[in-house]
C-alpha cells in the first residue's frame, strides 16, 4: 500500500497556485495519471521518487515513511525503493545496453539481469551502445533498468511520448507483462488514451495540480460510498461506465449492468 | 650554435608534472562545482578564474611573498617539510598548478553542466552514490572537455613566462625553463638560440591543438 499526501507551490498555466494530491495506491496496482499539459503529473513523480522535496505532506510504502516533515523524514532517492522510467529513457551513452541494466543490480544478480533482458526484448542488441538504438528500444532498455533493483514503486514518465504508434503499441504489451509478473506497484504518466485505457486499472485525472477525476477502470474501491449518478454501456471500449459525484468506473465485468442509478456503490 | 635541449626537457615535465596534478586536483573541483548547490560557489568560481584576469606578475608577486622563507607558509614548509618554494622546480609546478586551474576546472566544469540532468537523476533512483555517479556516468560522457582541459593546462603551462620568471628566475637545470631561455638568449642577442627555441614551442603548440582538434571530431563516448 502506498500513501501520499504531497503539496508543493507550482506555476501553473492560468498563474501560480498549489499542487496538492492525496492518493492511497493498492500493491500491484498500475495507476495512471492523465491531464493537460502543466497539470502536475510529472512533479508528481518526481516527489514521489525524491527528485523533488514537497513543502508539506507525507509518503509511506508498506508502513515505511519516505517522507514526513514533522517527523523530519525524507530519504535521499538513493534510499527509496523506485524504479524511475524518464520521458528522454537517460540511457548512459558510455555504457552498453547489458551494462546499463547491470549497473545498479545488486551483486551476483546477474540471472536477473538475464532474465530482464529477455523479458523486455532487448537481447539482440545487449552489447551496442544506447545510440544505435531506437526510441522504442531506448525505453525498454529503460524499463528494464529501472526494475532491477525489484523497486516498490515504478514510476514511469510519459513513457510512450517520444515513440510512434507502431513503437508505441509494441511496448506496451511488454509493459503490461512486466507489471503482471513483477507485480510492482506502478504510477504511469500518460496523456494518450490508447496507452492508459491498454495498461491502467485506475486512471487518476489532474486539472491545476489537483485531482479532478479519478477512475477505476475494472472493480471497484473499498473507499467508494457513493451513489451511482449515471451508468452507461461503452461500447467503443465494450465497458460499463458507473459515474459518482466525483469518481468514474469502468469495467467489463457483464454482472454490472445490474446496477443502476441511485445504487450505492458497494465495498469489494 | 648547438640548441641546449635541457630547457625544453624542464618544460615539458613540468608542463607534464602540472597536467596530471591539475587532473587529480581539478577533476573533483570541476564537479563540486557542477553539481553543488552551495551558496559560496560563486565566491571559489571567482578564485578559481582569477589568474585568467590577472596579469602573471601579480600572482607571481604574491605567490613569490607566500612561499618565502620568511613569510608565515614559506617558513612552515621550509620547517615542517624541509621544502623551499622560492627559486626551486617544485614551486614552480605548485605555481603553475595555481595558474593554469582555470583551464582545468573551466572545460570539465562545463562540459558537466552541459549533460542531461536526467542521467544524474536516473542514477540516483538506481541508488547510487552522487560520487559512484560522478565517476561511472558523468565525467566518462565528458571525454572531449577532459581533453580540452588536459591540452589547455599544458598548452599553458609551456607558455607561462611571467610566473615563471617571478617564482623560479633562471636557475638552468632547475627553473629555466624554454620561454625563459628565449629570453635569456635575446638579452645576451643571441638570436639564433632565441629562433631555436622560439621555433620549437611554436611547432610543439601547433602540433598540440591539432591533436585536440582532429581528437575531439573523433571522440565519441
């Protein structure tokens, strides 16, 4: 279980104001955060990871508390168990793809190492340096480094943004594989529908630093009391879409067209 | 008129003697200048670029009053360490370790600045240590600002002329060194020695920056 409760001042396209965020992330969930350009889900990531130090809240992972100013906690990124995937992959051009998976495995870990290699795809070009490669090999590189620590928490920053849609569309399986068997808990940052609606089982909205929706796209949350205000069948993504007050569900689960409007959404 | 090789021998050690101290010393001071968010940094910047700006005479003139015998340092080192700056080999390389830092510190220091900020972050979320960083991703992705700065530094030493001359004066063997004995040799009108020794830093100079240049085309990382 991962908790965060983040607040840093930030300049926003309609002036300055507050980006403030407070999410609880299941283990093993894939939560992807959407929004326009300047929205805060990169500053997000970067809190999380460390990069940056919020002005006030908290981050705990499994009961350990990465971050809290009133206990004055706050763990170098060094100390926080993250795998950080950057929009521009920041491959090290010195080393080899094998040496830039292997160089923060921990030692005698080299079957991990191996055993990323081959799940990301990336074996036939292990030994060449980052600059013959392309940008969707880049970021599997990337991905593969970023796990070998076997982090809580994967972060990944626009992961698809510089990739085109053939490139795009065969990362994201392998993506989506990576985060089935690893099981880590994941925060992808996305604007493209197609990566989010493919990969996230929960898509959190942010409009000026805050959350303006936030939607479980398959089940639905022990915290959600609410009543369903509108329920509708998808049938572009063959979904069923529940609206509440303030949160959106999706599913393809056949058994929720029994609900209707005025049904209090129940506990799981 | 045989050419005494000697000067040039003395130039190129120290030269060669300066270059690598400026690494071992330069190295790490270009990256904590880089990387640090210390409030003082510009402060040690200034320091550091002075003798850029100041004519050679005046950092040799105080250079001269701190390594003398009977000045605070210069007399703790002729006590402690039995060592005499003034006048002597040695302190002509710790002069022109002084005087040539910023042509170490400068291209490193700015070939550092000049690398995605991502690949320091990226490996701190990897968990290694800012200086396991330094040494493993950034300084070997800034091959041809180490480059610059190696031939800048020796470049610049064989050419000082004016510290030399404060610290060391013309002791043959031990302080005279090229640009001196060109000196020298045109005081006592000697001009043939002079366009001896004239000629071979110049072909040694050119001969230096045409390797950096046709290096650095080639260097990749």
């Amino acid at each position: 279980m991962i908790e965060f409760d983040l607040t840093i001042p930030r300049l926003f396209s309609e002036g300055t104001g507050a980006l403030t965020v407070q999410l609880t992330l299941e283990t093993g969930s894939l939560t992807a955060l959407t929004g326009p350009s300047g929205s805060g889900k990169t500053s997000v990531l970067r809190l999380l990871a460390g990069l940056d130090k919020p002005t006030q809240g908290r981050i705990a992972v499994d009961g350990v508390t990465w971050f809290d100013p009133v206990h004055r906690v706050n763990l170098a990124p060094q100390q926080r168990s993250v795998g950080y995937v950057f929009q521009d992959s920041a491959l090290f051009p010195n080393m080899t793809v094998r040496e830039n998976v292997s160089y923060a495995a921990p030692t005698g870990q080299v079957r991990r190492v191996d055993d990323l290699i081959d799940a990301t795809g990336i074996r036939p070009f292990a030994d060449q340096k980052p600059a013959r490669l392309s940008g969707g090999q880049r970021q599997r590189v990337a991905l593969a480094r970023a796990l070998v620590r076997r982090p809580q928490l994967l972060l990944l920053d626009e992961p698809f943004a510089a990739l085109d849609a053939d490139s795009s569309q065969a990362l994201r399986p392998v993506l989506l594989d990576l985060h089935r068997q690893w099981g880590t808990t994941t925060v992808l940052v996305s604007h493209y529908d197609a990566d989010v609606r493919a990969l996230a089982d929960r898509v959190i909205y942010l409009q000026q630093g805050r959350i303006a929706r936030d939607t479980v796209v398959a089940g639905l949350p022990a915290r959600s009391g609410e009543r369903i205000e509108h329920i509708h069948f998808d049938k572009v993504t063959q979904q069923w879409v529940i609206d509440t007050a303030t949160s959106q569900f999706r599913s393809g689960n056949p058994d929720w067209q029994r609900f209707a409007v005025g049904d209090q959404v129940r506990l799981q | 008129m045989p050419i005494d090789w000697e000067p040039i021998w003395l130039t190129l050690r120290l030269a060669g003697i300066t270059t690598l101290l400026l690494l071992i010393l330069g190295i790490p001071l270009a990256g904590w200048l880089a990387l640090s968010r210390f409030r003082l940094k510009p402060v040690v910047e200034a320091l550091v670029s002075l003798p850029i700006v100041l004519p050679p005479s005046v950092v040799g003139f105080y250079l001269l009053l701190a390594f003398s015998p009977t000045s605070g340092v210069g007399a703790w080192l002729l006590r402690t360490f039995d060592v005499q700056l003034v006048f002597s080999f040695q302190g002509l390389v710790v002069a022109s370790i002084l005087y040539s830092l910023p042509f170490m510190v400068h291209p490193v220091q700015a070939g550092l600045e000049n690398l995605p900020i991502s690949w320091r972050e990226a490996s701190y979320t990897l968990g290694q240590s800012p200086i396991r960083t330094f040494w493993r991703v950034l300084l070997p992705n800034c091959k041809p600002a180490l480059l610059t700065g190696i031939v800048l530094s020796f470049a610049h030493t064989i050419g000082e002329f004016g510290l030399v001359l404060m610290i060391g004066g013309n002791l043959p063997g031990q302080t005279r060194v090229a640009s001196i004995a060109i000196y020298d040799a045109v005081e006592r009108l000697h001009f043939e020695t002079a366009h001896a020794y004239a000629a071979l830093l110049l072909g040694l100079s050119f001969v230096i920056l045409l390797l950096v240049y046709a290096i650095n085309k080639r260097v990749t990382i």
